[in-house]
C-alpha cells in the first residue's frame, strides 16, 4: 500500500522538475541574441556581490576564489580551441617517431594558405553562463557565516594582481608567437558589394 502511494508522488516531482528545467532552458533561449543586456546584467550582480564583500567587511576568501574562477574562465576565453603549441609539439613527437615527414603543420604558413577563423575553447555565451552562475553563487555564499574565513585581504589581492599580471603576460606572448587575434578589431569584410 505504501508503495502505491509513493510511486504517485515521485512521478510528481519528477514531472516538476522537467517543467523548471525546461522553463529554465526556455528563458537561456530567450536571452541568446542580446549579448550586451546579458553582460550588463552579470556585471549588475557583479557589482551587487562587491558591494556585499565591501560593505560587510567580511567573505574575502569567497572573493579571492571568485576572482580566480573568473580570471580561468577569461583564459579560456582568449585561447583557441586547437592550440597550436600543442599542435606543433604533437608533429614533432611524430616526426621524431619515424612518423611521417609529409604533416603540415595546422597554422597558415604563409600569405596564400586559407584562412581558418579563430575558434575560441570557450564559446562567449558559455563564458557568459559560467560567470553569471559562478557569481550568483559567490553572492549566496555571502550569506552564510561558514564561508566568513578570516584572512587577511591585502595579501589575497596582492597576490591575485600578481597572478593576473603573469598569465595575462604568458597569454600574449602566446599570442605574439602564434600570430592571433581573439578578438574582431577594425572593418568588417563586406561581400557581394561593390
């Protein structure tokens, strides 16, 4: 008897659950197309959770990891999705393994080599999503005393800035080396015009 009665409940919740879910995924849908009102909502929240760090004096730690989740995210960003280091280091290794001499390597050798677009690791609107839930997240761990660990701040900033300087370095110099751009700078081609 008891089972008969639990089965109901559970396709119940279970039901429920697909209803938020793909109301969930409905909203996402909806807010695709408008990139700068997305971002200016995050950088809203963000600001919100700032506030909260600054006003009450406290969660510093939950910052500190916040920052550095974001900077991670950020990295992933601005690098490829086939990273010609990698690449180049994988056809060495086959070279030096009797493989064959015959690969080319996956970047354009020269001016006449097509053209293949930057594909980034992390597409914007998942760059996007993971940001905006990381920061909701960060602001709710602001209301719980457990995440209020005592540190001392100066040195967690010190160290973050230090951090940022070093991999933002190390990411250019890899984009100098391997001549990329992540981003779209200057006039857009137009064709079929004249």
């Amino acid at each position: 008897m008891m089972e008969e009665e639990s089965t109901p409940l559970i396709q119940n919740i279970s039901d429920r659950f697909v209803v938020v879910r793909r109301t969930y995924q409905s909203i996402l849908d909806r807010w695709t197309p408008y990139t700068v009102q997305r971002w200016c909502a995050t950088g809203g929240i963000f600001l919100l959770f700032m506030l909260r760090i600054l006003l009450a004096q406290g969660w510093y730690i939950v910052c500190y990891a916040h920052a550095i989740y974001l900077l991670n995210l950020f990295l992933a960003f601005l690098q490829p999705r086939f990273d010609p280091s990698l690449q180049e280091d994988i056809l060495a290794d086959e070279i030096e393994g009797g493989g064959d001499d015959n690969n080319v390597s996956p970047l354009p050798s020269s001016k006449d080599d097509e053209f293949r677009p930057f594909v980034r690791r992390l597409p914007e609107w998942q760059f996007w999503l993971s940001s905006t839930r990381a920061t909701i997240i960060a602001l709710l761990c602001t209301t719980s005393e457990a995440f209020d660990v005592p540190v001392y701040w100066p040195i967690l900033l010190v160290y973050f800035f230090t951090l940022f300087a070093l991999t933002m370095r190390r990411q250019i110099q890899h984009m100098i080396k391997y001549k990329y751009l992540p981003f779209d700078i200057g006039r857009k081609a137009r064709y079929g015009t004249k």
